[in-house]
C-alpha cells in the first residue's frame, strides 16, 4: 500500500471504533444557515454552492402582489424569480431583473377539516414545520433539503422519497400565478392542463405567490440508520420500499456497503431511542484513501462498514425528514424507471471503480410515486427511482458528471430541474409526453420571452 505508517495505524484503530451510518451521512450532508442581508439593486447573485452568480441590472426584493404587478408592468426585458438559490441548475442567471420573494412568506389561511394550508410562495420549508405543528397540520412529505422556498422547490419539482408520496407539487392543490404583464390567476383542478403545467413551472411561466397544499394531521416519525450490503438491499428494494413509509439509501462507493434510512410512523415518546457510543466521521476516513487504489478503499471502507451500529431516533415528522446541510457542493439527479434503478446503480459505482474517480459522496438512491404534473420527473403511471451523485463545491464536478450523465440516459432517465444536466428541448421533448403541451402554454402566457434566460432558451427551443 501507498498509505504512510500512521495512516495504517489509524485505520487499524478506526476498525475497533464503532462505525455510524447517520455521523457519516451527517458529515457529507451537514448543517448549514443561511444569512439574510439587505437587498441593494446593483447587489450581485450568487447561488448556494457558488458555482452560479450573475450581475442583474435590477433587483427588487418585493414585498406584496401589488408591488409585484407594478413591477411586471412598468418594467422591461428579462425578469427572474428568485428563491434560496438552492439550485445547481442555471435557472436563475439573468443580467435582466431579479425578483426576490422572501418576504412573501408564512401560513397565509388554513383549514383544518380538508387540512389543507395557504403558504407565501418565498416560505422557507425549514420555517413551516413549527406553525404548522402548532395548528395541528403536518406536511405528507419533504424533500432532503429544508432551505428551499415552496415556490423554487415545487418549480423544479423537488420530492421527497416514498413509494406512496407524491413530489411537492404533487400536493399543491390551488396556486396563485402573477403572469408577465401582470395578470393574476389563481389556479386549481378545474383549470385542467394550465394547473398540471404550473405546478412544476421552472420559474417560466410567470411568478407564483401563493402556494396552498394538502397536509395531513400533525404526526410522529422514528428514523432507523445502518449500513447494509448494497446488492442485498437493491435485490429486496421494491418490498423494503413498500412496507416502511419512506425507505432508501446512500450506495458508499468504493464499498459494497450503503447507509440505509427507514422511516415509519410512530407513537413512541420523543427522543433517540439508540445512541452509538462512538462515531466515525468522513473527516476520519477520506485521509485513508489518500493514494489508495480503489481496490484499497474496496477494503477500508468493508471493514469500516461491517462494524456499523444502528441509530434510531422519534421526532416530530418535519424534524426526521428533512435535513440541514454545512458543506456545499454540487449535484446531479436523474429519475429512471424504477424496474431499471437498480441496474443504473450499480453501473455507476462500477464506472466510479474502473475509472478510479476520486470521489468520497455517496450515491443516493430513493422512489417517488407516479404523478400528474407535467414536468415532474415522475409524471406517468409507473413508479420512478431517483439517482444522485454530488461533488464538494471546491471540487470541479465536471470530468466526474460527464462520465456517469450518460449512464442516467441509458437508462431513459429524466434530470431534475434544479440539478446539473446538459440536455436541451430535443431530448427533453422525447422524455416528457406533454412537454410540447407545455411549451405552447409557457409561449401564450410571456410570448415575449420575459421569463426566459438563456438556460430556459435552451430547454424550449425559443
């Protein structure tokens, strides 16, 4: 081996300390906040990764409709909605105007019989778990990330993981859409194909301000972490899936091991029902692959991952299903179906292997229910599995995305809106059966092109 003595030394010390799946996990995905400062017109933008950023010729951060439809209405050229800069994805950039929607936020009305709540549109996900709690609402669901607005999360069409649960915009039951010359409507069901192409919307079509979703009543949730080999969870992943509430996991690489993550309803008391007596943190493990041939790490990272110990906490549901991230970085997700996931795992911790990439992220790997909003990555009526590697935000993400992105195509996959992708209007109308529908739609309401930027351009061909 190429490693140093002590680098020896302190693997054969790390194999009799405890392994957990979660301080890993915690490590690769870990807590972050986010600043809110004043908006200044000439203020630059840049995304939460810093891989994005552009130099808006105006930038408003609004604080009604009213404002906003003054703004569409006396202002020219392009114009962008702008969330929590949580996309990795180039739908934001524009040396046109930017709209800022943080202060249209909080619970808006609610119903407690349909359970059913009206958010702003600039709601950050993490801020709506407490007030909801406290009026007895819980959401069905959320995504991995809690920093994203309603508006962004549901424009890309951000899920969370769950063979019974839909995406977010999935939930979204009415929306109120302010066009580019400042026309209100508010939308629902009964507005048929203009619902179904609003409620994942890429920011194209104008700017949401009111999102109203379906909840459920407040509820409990016990979170199980471990690691498990990764060929005997994907030969049993569809009956896993079926029988816990939410059910995936985080392929290692290098490894033949995952971190599992189960989570089902619970009534037990609130707190962590197992607690690990020591943690392996990925600060402890990358300096051991240093010069390592992957056939190395193979190693390393098996003995580390066979010792795991189990992790189980209760909480309250908002509090287990979302997570906050501390180390930026840069990532890609593609959604393939479902019958074909497990396949287009493995060949990419393959291609990781024979490629000898240098990378330390795990893979992630969850399903997502069939689903009617147009762009949805799982708009149909077959269940989809969705796939995502990610590179540290110091990294350059390229050489490695470039080699796996055309695995995701093999496989029929369709990319996540807010992620990095290169396809542009020919593939993309070949993926999605109404994306044509959408099109049309998206040229009736800004036939000028406001909304549009030059990422967008290339998505619809305009």
């Amino acid at each position: 081996m190429k490693n140093s003595y002590l680098q020896r030394r302190a693997y054969k010390n790390l194999t009799r300390r405890s392994f957990l799946a979660s301080s890993l996990r915690a490590a690769l995905f870990g807590a972050y906040a986010i600043n809110s400062t004043a908006i200044a017109q000439s203020t630059p933008w840049r995304n939460w990764s810093g891989g994005l950023s552009c130099q808006p010729q105006g930038r408003y951060d609004i604080s009604s409709e009213d404002q906003l439809v003054e703004l569409l209405k006396r202002t020219t050229g392009p114009i962008r909605p702008v969330g929590s800069g949580h996309s990795f994805s180039p739908l934001v950039p524009t040396d046109g105007h930017l709209v800022v929607t943080d202060q249209l936020n909080g619970i808006l009305e609610y119903d407690n019989e349909s359970m059913e709540a009206t958010f702003g549109a600039g709601s950050r996900l993490g801020d709506l778990g407490a007030p909801l709690n406290e009026i007895g609402q819980g959401m069905l669901n959320l995504p991995d990330i809690d920093r994203q607005t309603v508006a962004g999360a549901t424009a890309t069409g951000t899920h969370g993981t769950g063979l019974n649960f839909n995406s977010l915009s999935g939930y979204i039951t009415a929306l109120r859409l302010i066009t580019p010359n400042g026309d209100i409507k508010d939308l629902d069901a009964s507005d048929g194909d203009l619902f179904d192409a609003a409620r994942v919307n890429v920011g194209a079509l104008g700017v949401v301000t009111q999102i109203r979703m379906q909840n459920r009543a407040a509820y409990k949730l016990k979170k199980r972490e471990w690691t498990a080999p990764t060929e005997d969870i994907l030969a049993n992943f569809d009956e896993l899936a079926a029988n816990h509430r939410h059910f995936e996991i985080f392929p290692l690489v290098y490894s033949d091991f995952s971190l599992v993550l189960q989570i089902d309803e619970s009534e037990e008391p609130i707190g962590q029902t197992i607690i690990p007596a020591e943690e392996v943190t990925l600060a402890d493990l990358r300096p051991l692959g240093v010069d390592a041939v992957p056939a190395e790490k193979l190693a390393m990272n098996n003995a580390l991952a066979i010792n795991a110990e189990v992790s189980e906490a209760v909480d309250l549901s908002y509090k287990l299903l979302s997570n906050i991230r501390s180390n930026p970085f840069n990532e890609m997700e593609y959604s393939v179906p479902a019958e074909v996931g497990a396949d287009c795992v493995r060949e990419i911790l393959k291609t990781i292997y024979d490629e000898a990439i240098d990378v330390a992220f795990p893979l992630e790997y969850r399903y997502v229910k069939p689903e009617s909003p147009w762009l949805s990555m799982a708009y149909g009526d077959e269940p989809h599995a969705t796939i995502s590697i990610h590179r540290t935000a110091g990294e350059d993400y390229r050489p490695y995305f470039d080699i796996i992105e055309p695995i995701f195509w093999k496989y029929g996959g369709r990319p996540h809106w807010g992620k990095i992708h290169s396809l542009g209007h020919t593939e993309l109308s070949q993926l999605y059966p109404r994306y044509e529908d959408f099109i049309a739609i998206r040229e009736s309401l800004d036939p000028n092109g406001r909304m549009l930027n030059d990422h967008l351009k290339k998505l619809f061909n305009a």
